[in-house]
C-alpha cells in the first residue's frame, strides 16, 4: 500500500518548500509474541509468552509500551534488568534518535540484549497502525496519538490471536495521553507508579529520573529564569548574547570560563547569580556584563565543602571574593549566563553523603570530578551506599535549589578498592574500555600465522638489516625499529621501520571501526587499554626480535652530517635483531669493548640526532618539562612500593629525533599527494595572555621572558638560569609546558596552510605517523602513504576532507582523555602510596594563592595544594597581590621557593580520602609539624628492586 507524506521545509536562504515522499505500507509487519497463533512463525519473536507479572497494579501478564519521554527520560529504569517484555515502537525509537545520539545507542544496546526481551516494531510502516497528521495537529500530539493506536492494535491482536491471556499496558507521564488511553480502553500508569507497583522494587525506585516530578526545595529563588530557546537565538543574532561552552574552573567552584564558538576569546563568569545553573561542558548563551563590572579570577582556592553546603551561605561565599575592587589593568572580559542552549549532561562517578537525618531519603552526591556540583539524589540504600563509589545522573536544576537533582544509577564497588577506583577514572574519562567484541575478533587473523610467498613479493625484503627497538622496560607494543649503516659512498642509511597494522586492519570492517571509536591505546599505572585486539597489539604486529614481522620503513640517505640527500618509502619485511630498553641501548652506545653491528648502528643514530635535536632548537623548537615518574609494583598485591623519578637518557632523545624526521617526511609526502584530505596534526601559538603567569613568575627572579615569537621565547628561557639553583629552570619550563594550546589533528583540507604550522617542534607541517599500533590516527596516515606509493588502494572515506575533520575531532577528544585518565591513574597510585605513610620531601612552591600554595614535589612527580588559612594551618598567614608572596613570623614566601613538606593521607573524612601537606621548612612560629618517620625510597639508578617488585 502507497501513501505521502508531506512536510514543509525553510531553506537556509528563508525559502519555503513543499517537500511529499511517499511512503510505503505493509500487512506482513509481525508482533514479535511467541504466544501469536498468526504471525509468521520464521520471524524473530523476542516477546516471552508467558512474561512475569511482577506489578501489584496489573492482574495478569502483560506487555509494556513506553513514550518516548518515558524512554528517553527514564533510561535508567528501562535498562534495569528488572523490566523485561517490552514493546519499543518505530515512533519512539525515530524521537530518541533525533533528541540524542548515546541514548539512542543505549536503547539499541539494550534492545539487542536476548536477556531483556525488547522487540522493535515498525508502526510506521504497518498499514494498520499508520497515522497520518491531522490539520492543526502538533508533531508531538501526533506521535502520542500513533502510540496509542500501535497499543491498541496489539491489545485486539492478542485477545484475537494469543494463546495466552496477555494484556497490554502503556507507561507515559503525559496526563492528557494517559486519560486518552484509558478512554479507550488501555490500561496505562505513569512510570513512577509503575516502578513503585513491583515486588522487591528497592534498587529501581532509586533509578527513576525526577524529570517532571515537583519536589519542594523552599520558596527562596537562588538563581535567576533561563531565557527561552527562541529569545536566546534571536540574542545571538544580534550580537547581544554569545554562546560558547561552559568551563568549569578546578581551583574555585564559583569561577568559570565560557569558550566563545568561532571566536578565539574567554568570558570570565563568577558568583552563583552569574553561572546560574550551568554544568560543565554545556553550551550556553552569555551576555557580557559593563565593563566597570568586568572582574579577574580569585587568587583564592575556594572548593565546595559539607561546611559550606547551607544556601544562606551562597553570599558570603561571593563577598568573600569580592571584598577588594579590580584594578582595570587586570580586569577580563566577564558576563553573565542567560541561558542554556545545549545540555551535555553525562552520569557522574563519586561518593554519597548521606544527610545527618536517620530517617531522610534526601542526600547529598560529590562527584569525583571536582568541576562538576554536588547533585541532591533520592535513595533509600543510604546506609549501603555510603561506602561504596556509585554513579548518578542529572534530571533538572530547578532555580529555588542549591544543587542540581539527580538519581542514583548503580553502585561500582567499594571506596578506597583499587579495581573500584580504577573503573571510576576510566569512566570519568569516558575511556571505552569493553572487552573487544566477538565481531572485532572475527577479523583478527587465523593462527597459526605466517608470512607468505604472496607477501614477500610485494614488500622489500630488509631482513639482512641489522635492525633494532629501543622501548621503555616490559614494552610488548613495539611499534618501532630503526637501522643506521655505512654506505659505500660514503653517506650512511638510516631507516625508520614501523609496525604495518594498516595490513591487518582493512577498512570499514569491525575492527577498523572499534578502532577508531576508541582512538588510542590508554597507558594506566598497572594497566594497559588496548586500541587493537592483544593478539595484534603484542603479538603479530609488535616489532619483536628474532621474527619475520610486516613494517611500514622511511629509508634515508643522509651524510654524516645529517643532512638528507635523499628519501624513500616502502612496505617491508624486517628481521629485528634485538628489543632494547633505553638503558640497555646507552650501555651499548657507552661500552666501548662492544663492536657488534647493532651497536654501531646506535652510535651512528646517536651522533645524528644530537645533530638534528640541535638543528630543531636552532630554529626555534621549543624544549619544555614535565615530572613524571614511575611505581613499583608489588607483584602479588599489585600495590605501589617504591616511586622513583624517570630518567630521561641520550637513548630516549636519539629515538625521539628519528620519530619527529619520520613524521614531518610522512605529512609532506601525504600533503603533496593529497592537498585536500592529508591527516595532518597543528599545534597553534599560545595567545599572549597564557604566558602571563609564567612571565609573572619568571620576573619575580630577575627574569625577562620575550614570548613575541617561538624561537626568541625558547631562546629567553633558556638563558634564564640560576646556577646555584639547577632546578629552576626545569620548573620553568613545566609552567611553559602549561601555556601551550593542545596539539591536534585536522584535515588538510580544512584550512588554509597558514594553520598548519606546529608551534612546539617549529615544523611547518607534521603529522603522526610512527605509532599505528597505539594511535587511529597514524593507521589513517599509513593508509594515505601506502596510496601515494602505490602499494594499496584508497576508498571513498579516506579521500573525503568532511568524514576525515570528523574522525579527527574525535581522536583529539579521545587523545585527550587518555592523557587525564593517565594522570588520574598516576594520582590515584600516588594515594595508595601514601595512605600508611607520612614522608618529609624537598618541594617547590609553583604558585601562590590567597589562602593556598600550590606546590611541586619532583620526587614524585606530585602537585598538591598546600593551604594556609587561619582554620587550616593554625597560624595567620599575611598575602601580598602586588609582590605574590605569603608571610608569616618573619617568613615570607615567594614563587620558586625550596621547602620541605610532610606528605600524608588525610582520614578526616574516611569515604573521600585526599592528599595533605603540611609546611616543614621553612619552619614558622607557632607551626609546628612533627618529622616523618624515614622511607626507604629509592632512585630509579640505584640498586636493582627486591624480588617481588616489577617496574609499570
């Protein structure tokens, strides 16, 4: 059966359009029931035939139908494994998927579940449930009208054609959906009165979202209205709102920033009044405020505390940091938000703080993510929850409440458990970490496997070569080799080999995609998330010694001088002779009684990329620093007992060079053969305003910094050095470290070649190509070279700048949650390190707040907040704004200063355990913090571990 439909459209030129499609209708759509006599008994039938009736509203078995409010509102809920033999309507799942991209990936997650018994059924489609749109008829009064007629149709299939006594019932929370269904004869409840109505309902009641229901908070109106959608756009087209996204500050829970879309500028927002409501990462419109209003960020540390939790103290709070006036020169542009344009609420991993009220159902959540607010949650497990890490979602804010409404989703194990905590970063992070799928795997080759006579055909064969790696200790995703040879000529060859996934992973299949939804592999303390499947990971692609392995190499022809005489590409067969860690490689380079080939070749690398790191900083890349170190690990009980600082050697540097040469010879290859859609990766300069503090920082030293452009900056901060005080210029160059714009990929094609330029390497063009094994984005850029050179084929995707932009976006997303979820992971082994031990430890202070001391601890690679009002440390600290110092009874601090602080856990508060310090040294009057007992911590170049330690 035929039908049309017809809609009207506005183009973006304001044109209006009559657009009619037509639209097919079927008789043969089945019911999915496994008790119908009629439908054709080939089909799936998911619906159980005779389901559990476990509602006290409901005298018999029963089929649920949800509206989409219910379903996209209540998701929590219907993922419960509780609901089962549920109806999910064409209508809705249509609404779903235009309301929200991961909700409706959820709905079809759980519809494919055999367990759950959900069965799709195409309403639109079957010619007796079709409903056309009537005149004046709302799209939402329509869809609610074809819900009700799909549930009627099943009602009178089943008592026609069942075998067993089934019933229908259909959830919604619309009043006036719920009162037309009922005159016609359906049974249908809202949601809330659906959940509450099943036996052993504890844990589901706690998962219905709040959206729509009216809880009383007090009459006192906290925050100002949110204007509507449609004032907001007309606003933005005037230029008197901007939308951007909202930035949540982590030092002060009152303070953020808006990121104006298409404008390189941030509105500085503060006070309760002014983020009014906003949630982080949410797109928001902002009005600016006058300019005599305009403010500066606090030099205060100001966190949400249970003390603080009370609304009347809302304003203090906001006088507090509002007692002196800014001065102009250091006032930013500051606004107020005005409404919300997009949502992106997430669920939230944290702790529950159960109120102080034995009876009360109403408690306090503290996400973990400490930009994020506290969320009031429903529950009645409090006494269960209290000691476990859960995770909530956001139903609403309503302006008379402090704190956003939620509900509680599900527990993820007990506080303080090293597995808990481990899932919890990994979620905060939103780090995919599933096992691979059955379909990923089906693609992974058969073993035992090998390469054949096919394959050596095709590639060069440079097993003779005596190639080798030079990885990190216990690395088993070797994703590169090098070479370096004499030359009859005179010049030398130098070859850079790279592990071939690109063969292995073919695209569009279902690995190439889990691939490039998950971007990159994710390096945790103990852990390792793998973007590829370990049989590739470890296995056959890894670059192994003594065996046959597939390799992408860039071959050089250089002088001893390191100049590039010429350069070539291939697929290739290697033969790796040996898997070095960097210690072992310098022994190499160092011991001058070894001759052996692949020492030499390491010798020759060596001196050439001290030649080309030179030849880099000479042009104005920039060397910056960070503290890293490494844990010990105790074999059996996984803990960390020992943390040493990493050391950084010749061998690290010589393999970095060669990686850098690769890269920039790869992203000039591919550029020049596809100007439109070449992977390529930028770095932009850092706007003037980041190096403020660093330039602040640096002058109260004595130190002019030139930030104007690249190579007079890395010029200037190299030549700021205090001899006696050798450190200092590395923390210097941490804070420039923190000045830079985040590196990111983009598609040639999707700017003018101005932009491309990577601000920190002084390149002009570069991209990733020396890790395919752990990047997406190197396997894309394999894929781009193995075209240029003729050795595979392109497909309609890699050439297509628009798709490649997109990919992009989402490896700099993922890139960039793996560097968080890795710092995480190092904090929270930092924690566990310190939680039975007290250590007195040299530091540095990095900044200094109003009440606060940020400080560096290079042992451990820690930063921490040291404060220092009255309530915290017991003694009256004096600030000075103008000179940044700290005083108190003849001492004064300043940035950069040496001290020693006492590290601990503090247990005041035994569900959300946190790092403490405490001032040793200098010591001031009447604060006084007894020695830590010593600690046999070790560096990483003394005597090997004990026995039961392994090195992550």
């Amino acid at each position: 059966m035929l039908t049309t439909k017809t809609f009207i459209k506005k183009t973006k030129k304001g044109s209006i359009i009559k657009i009619v499609r037509e639209h097919y209708l079927r008789d043969d759509i089945t019911c999915g029931c496994q008790c119908c006599t009629i439908c054709d008994q080939n089909d799936a039938k998911p619906l159980e035939s005779k389901p559990v009736n476990k509602s006290k509203l409901c005298k018999k078995s029963h089929y649920l139908i949800l509206d989409t409010n219910v379903v996209f509102h209540q998701i929590d809920v219907v993922e419960d494994p509780s609901i089962q033999n549920v109806i999910v309507l064409q209508t809705v799942l249509e609404e779903i998927r235009h309301r929200s991209a991961p909700a409706y990936k959820r709905v079809k997650d759980f519809i494919a579940n055999p367990d759950k018994h959900f069965y799709t059924f195409c309403n639109e489609f079957n010619k007796d449930t079709y409903v056309e749109r009537q005149k004046g008829e709302s799209a939402n009064d329509r869809n609610d009208r074809a819900i009700r007629e799909a549930s009627l149709w099943y009602k009178r299939h089943l008592e026609d054609h069942a075998s067993e006594d089934i019933d229908i019932v259909l959830l919604t929370n619309d009043e006036d959906n719920r009162t037309k269904a009922k005159a016609e004869g359906l049974q249908s409840f809202t949601v809330q009165e659906y959940v509450k109505s099943l036996k052993d309902c504890g844990s589901i009641v706690d998962r219905l979202s709040s959206t729509g229901s009216h809880v009383k908070f007090g009459d006192k109106i906290m925050y100002p209205e949110h204007l509507p959608l449609s004032t907001i756009q007309k606003g933005i087209k005037t230029g008197k709102y901007l939308q951007g996204s909202y930035m949540a500050s982590r030092e002060n829970y009152l303070e953020a920033n808006v990121s104006v879309h298409d404008q390189d500028r941030m509105i500085f927002v503060q006070g309760h009044q002014n983020l009014n409501r906003a949630v982080k990462d949410d797109i928001v419109a902002i009005e600016l405020l006058p300019e005599e209003e305009w403010s500066c960020p606090s030099s205060m540390v100001l966190e949400e505390t249970e003390e603080k939790a009370d609304e009347d103290n809302m304003e203090i709070e906001e006088k507090q940091m509002r007692k002196n006036k800014v001065p102009k020169e250091l006032r930013q542009p500051t606004g107020k938000i005005v409404g919300i344009i997009k949502r992106n609420w997430r669920q939230y991993c944290g702790i529950l703080q159960p109120s102080a009220l034995k009876e009360s159902t109403r408690h306090i959540f503290t996400p973990a993510d400490r930009r994020i607010p506290r969320i009031r949650i429903e529950t009645r497990q409090a006494h269960d929850l209290a000691s476990q890490r859960i995770v909530v979602a956001i139903d609403n804010w309503p302006r008379n409440s402090r704190y956003p409404q939620g509900h509680f989703v599900r527990k993820l194990g007990n506080i303080g458990d090293k597995d808990t905590e481990n899932e919890v970063l990994l979620l905060e992070h939103d780090v995919p970490h599933s096992k691979f799928s059955e379909a990923v795997l089906s693609f992974l080759p058969k073993m035992p496997w090998s390469i054949t006579d096919e394959d050596r055909k095709k590639r060069r064969d440079l097993r003779h070569i005596d190639i080798c790696s030079v990885d990190p200790p216990g690395c088993t995703d070797i994703d590169d080799a090098l070479h370096c040879r004499e030359l009859d000529n005179g010049n030398l060859e130098v070859g850079v080999h790279i592990a071939d996934v690109s063969h292995f992973i073919r695209p569009g299949n279902a690995m190439d995609k889990e691939a490039a939804k998950r971007g990159t592999t994710v390096y945790l303390v103990n852990n390792r998330i793998d973007m590829v499947p370990e049989l590739l990971s470890s296995n056959l692609c890894s670059l192994r010694s003594n065996v046959e392995r597939f390799a992408f190499s860039v071959l050089w022809e250089m002088t001893k001088e390191a100049e590039i005489v010429k350069t070539d590409f291939t697929k290739s067969i290697i033969l790796s002779k040996a898997s070095l860690t960097y210690a072992e490689a310098q022994m190499r380079i160092d011991d001058p009684a070894m001759t052996d080939n692949t020492t030499k070749s390491l010798r020759w690398l060596n001196k050439l990329a001290k030649i080309l790191k030179q030849r880099r900083i000479d042009n104005g890349a920039l060397t910056l620093a960070s503290s890293e170190v490494r844990f010990n690990i105790d074999s059996e009980t996984h803990d960390p007992i020992d943390v040493q600082t990493k050391q950084i050697r010749d061998t690290n540097s010589m393999v970095e060079e060669f990686m850098l040469l690769a890269n920039v010879a790869t992203a000039e290859k591919t550029l020049r053969e596809f100007p439109n859609c070449a992977m390529l990766r930028r770095h932009p300069a850092p706007p003037p305003s980041n190096f403020e503090p660093l330039i602040k920082a640096a002058e109260s030293k004595g130190f002019k910094l030139d930030v104007s452009k690249g190579k007079v900056f890395a010029d200037s901060i190299k030549g700021a050095v205090i001899p006696n005080d050798p450190y200092f210029n590395t923390m210097l160059r941490m804070m420039a470290t923190r000045c830079m714009m985040q590196a990111v990929y983009f598609c040639s094609g999707m700017l003018p070649e101005s932009e491309y330029f990577h601000y920190g390497l002084a390149a002009p063009i570069y991209t990733h190509f020396t890790s395919p094994i752990r990047r997406y984005s190197d396997i894309i850029v394999h894929r781009l070279l193995a075209v240029c050179i003729g050795a595979d084929s392109s497909y309609p995707d890699l050439l297509e700048k628009h798709k490649s932009q997109l990919l992009s976006n989402n490896l700099n997303y993922r890139h960039k949650m793996a560097q968080y979820a890795g710092r995480a992971s190092v904090n929270l082994h930092t924690h566990i390190f310190f939680k039975n031990r007290a250590v007195d430890e040299e530091g540095y202070v990095l900044f200094i707040r109003k009440n606060a001391l940020q400080i560096l601890i290079p042992k451990y690679g820690l930063e921490g907040t040291l404060y220092i009002n009255k309530e915290k440390s017991g003694v009256t600290f004096t600030f000075n704004e103008e000179e940044n110092t700290q005083s108190c009874g003849g001492v004064t601090l300043h940035v950069f200063d040496r001290v020693v602080i006492q590290i601990s856990i503090d247990r005041s508060n035994v569900q959300h355990l946190k790092l403490c310090l405490k001032l040793v040294k200098p010591e001031i009057p009447g604060f006084s913090v007894p020695p830590a007992p010593k600690q046999d911590i070790k560096e990483e170049s003394k005597d090997e571990p004990p026995k039961k330690k392994i090195k992550t």
